[in-house]
C-alpha cells in the first residue's frame, strides 16, 4: 500500500498506524507492504509542487493509500487540497467518502444528550461532483459590479451510486437512511438529487429512509444524535455533517474517512478526518486514533472485518481508561501511550 504521512502530526499518526497495522497483520497472517511517499507541503516549499508530476501513476498500482494530513502555514489551502488530496480522489473515482461516528464508553460529547453508546451513525459523503465543481468564474474584477459563479454538477449516474452504496451500507446496520436535501432553496439539483433517492430507496423496501432539510438536518444531529443510521448527501452538504457530526463525537482526533472507488478499479484511500495541527505538531501528543480507525476501515475495505474489528475493539478498550485516552479528550497520555495501550489490548 502507498503511504503518504504528509505535513505536521500526519506523519505522527501515521506511524502510530502503522505499529498498530503491523502488529494485527502479524496476528491474522496478513502480508502488508509499505511504500513511502514525502508528498506534502515541506515538498511544496522545496521543490514547487505537492507531489511529482507523475505522482498519480506511482500511486495507480497501490491497494489502497493510506494518508495523514496535508497543510502547513505558508502554503495557502488551497494548493495543498487541489495539488493532492483532490486529484488523488477524482482521478482514482474515490466517490464514496465515508465516515463513521461513534460516542465510545469514556469520551464525554460536548453534547449533553449524546450519550456513549448511543450515537453510532455514518455519513456518506458524495465526493467527486456537486458543489465542489471547476465550473464556474468571475465576470468584472475589481469593479463594482463584479460578479462570481459557480455552478454545481449533479449527474443522474453520480447521484444513483451514492445513493446505492447508503442503501447497501444501512442493510448491514441499522437498516435507516436519512437524505440531506434542500429541495426548497435549491431548486433544479436537490429536487433531482430527491427523485433519484425515491427511485432508489424502492428498491430497498426493507430499509426506513426519510428526507430531511440540510438545515432541519444539522439542527437534529446536535439535539438527536442516536437518531440517526445512515446520513446521505451531497459533496458540501456530507463535508458539513461530517464534521458537525464528529465533533459531536468528542474529538476531531478520533474521526476516521474512507474515501472508497466501491468498483476496486482504482485504490481507495483512508486518512483521519483532521489536519495536520500546526498548534501541536511536533510535541507528540496528538490522538492517534483517526488514523487508526482509518486503518482499520482499509483493512476491512481490502478483505479482512476479522481483523479490523481487532483494531476497533482495542480503540474502545483504549478509551475506558483515562491513562491511555489522549489529551483531545480529557486524557492524559501522549501518542506513544496511546499508541502502546492499543498493541497491548490487541
Ligand atoms: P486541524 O484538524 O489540523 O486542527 C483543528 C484543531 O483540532 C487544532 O486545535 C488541533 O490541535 C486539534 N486536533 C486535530 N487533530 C488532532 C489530533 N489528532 N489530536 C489532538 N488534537 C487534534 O484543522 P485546522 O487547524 O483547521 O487545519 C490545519 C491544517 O490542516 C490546514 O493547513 C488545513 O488545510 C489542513 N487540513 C488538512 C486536512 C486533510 O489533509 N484532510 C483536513 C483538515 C485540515
Ligand atoms: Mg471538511
């Protein structure tokens, strides 16, 4: 598999990942093999680019990426988003982006009702077209009357498969399907994005599913959280759950993401949700967790549940104990402990 630690605590997590990969690898007979990239933005401000020009071929072979976190002060978001993270999804067809949230036993939410235990929830995030699109420009620079437009893309073949993949994903769960639209504002893609999850979700009699305003929507996830299944939408509207919803969760330091081509035609790739955290970069106290539970999800994306269950089960053994709970959520261990009191649970 390719890794790429990336910028400030990325590569810390990333390391952390990866003991705790080998160590379960080593259990279930598991062959992995690691190939290093230093694409980031230290690569950036030496050589004038995120990766090499042909960083994508390099990348193409690999079963899966595994990705810490890239940006750094002094490189503008911007191009370290569009010089890396986005090319790598959309040329591989990465259309899925996943992520699971859980309030563990021992994580206190900052919301009161959500209670550990209660809230296991997964938004699926369309992550190759919407909102997020090249198409659009500005009209007039510098004059009053300038204008911005930015159109959003949705396609009938785009929408059918995330739609799908939600669908497939609550069976194997809570069998419940909530979709963010917000057909009463924007009213030519979300009414379509609407009729095409209608299509879909009669195809899945045996799965509830409802509809819910983006904004009813956010509300409901901070008042309701163990409500929720499965959460689909768009590129923004799951971007925007996601991170509310993770942030319900505790810590952004324990949310994990796939980004999945569910076809297998391209590799998947797997990063924890935050960034690389100039504020605690280079102190050695940054939950690994994120990346962990990413790691585990590609194992499981790759052929083995027996194994990324492990990992998972030892993250939840982790977290009852204040010791081995990192600072992010009120513990007092640094990565190596939590990194330590994860080898010894597995
Ligand atoms: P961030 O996620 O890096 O940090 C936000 C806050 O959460 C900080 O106070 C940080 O210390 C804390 N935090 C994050 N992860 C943590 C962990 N594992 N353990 C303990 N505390 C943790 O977001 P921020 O500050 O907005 O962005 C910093 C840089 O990271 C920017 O350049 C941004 O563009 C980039 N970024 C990259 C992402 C990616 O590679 N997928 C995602 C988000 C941000
Ligand atoms: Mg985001």
């Amino acid at each position: 598999m390719a890794v790429i630690p990336g910028d400030g605590i990325g590569a810390e997590v990333v390391a952390a990942a990866r003991q705790v990969l080998d160590a379960v690898a080593d259990r279930h007979h598991i062959e992995l093999d690691y190939t290093g990239y230093d694409w980031s933005c230290q690569r950036y401000l030496s050589q004038g680019s995120m990766m090499p020009a042909d960083g994508l071929d390099r990348l193409r072979d690999a079963d899966a990426i595994l990705l810490g976190a890239v940006g750094w002060p002094g490189v503008p978001d911007h191009v370290s988003l569009w010089g890396l993270l986005i090319p790598i999804r959309r040329t591989f067809r990465q259309y899925v982006n996943l992520r699971p949230i859980r309030v563990f036993e021992g994580v206190t939410s900052p919301v009161r009702g959500a209670r550990p235990g209660e809230v296991d929830l997964v938004v699926v995030r369309e992550n190759v077209e919407g909102e997020y699109s090249e198409i659009g420009g500005r009209f007039g620079r510098g004059f009053p009357e300038e204008q911005a437009v930015q159109e959003a893309v949705f396609t009938r073949a785009g929408v059918t498969r995330i739609v799908d993949h939600a669908f497939a994903l609550a069976r194997t769960r809570r069998s419940y399907v909530t979709s963010a639209t917000k057909s009463n504002g924007i009213v030519h893609t979300m009414p379509f994005w609407d009729e095409i999850v209608a299509e879909r979700a009669a195809g899945h009699p045996d799965v509830r599913w409802d509809a819910e305003h983006i904004d009813a929507l956010a509300a409901k996830l901070v008042l309701q959280p163990e409500r929720f299944d499965v959460i689909v939408g768009s590129n923004l509207f799951g971007d925007i759950l996601s991170d509310l919803a993770a942030a319900v969760a505790g810590s952004i330091g324990i949310a994990p993401s796939a980004n999945l081509d569910p076809t297998g035609t391209f590799p998947s790739m797997f990063e924890p949700v935050h960034g690389s955290a100039p504020d605690i970069a280079g102190q050695g106290i940054a939950n690994p967790l994120g990346a962990v539970w990413s790691a585990a999800m590609m194992l499981d994306h790759l052929g083995h549940p027996g194994a990324a269950a492990q990992i998972v089960a030892a993250i939840e053994a982790s977290l009852l104990d204040p010791a081995t709970r990192s600072r992010d959520l009120g513990g007092t261990a640094d990565t190596r402990g939590v990194t330590e009191a994860l080898l010894s649970h597995l």
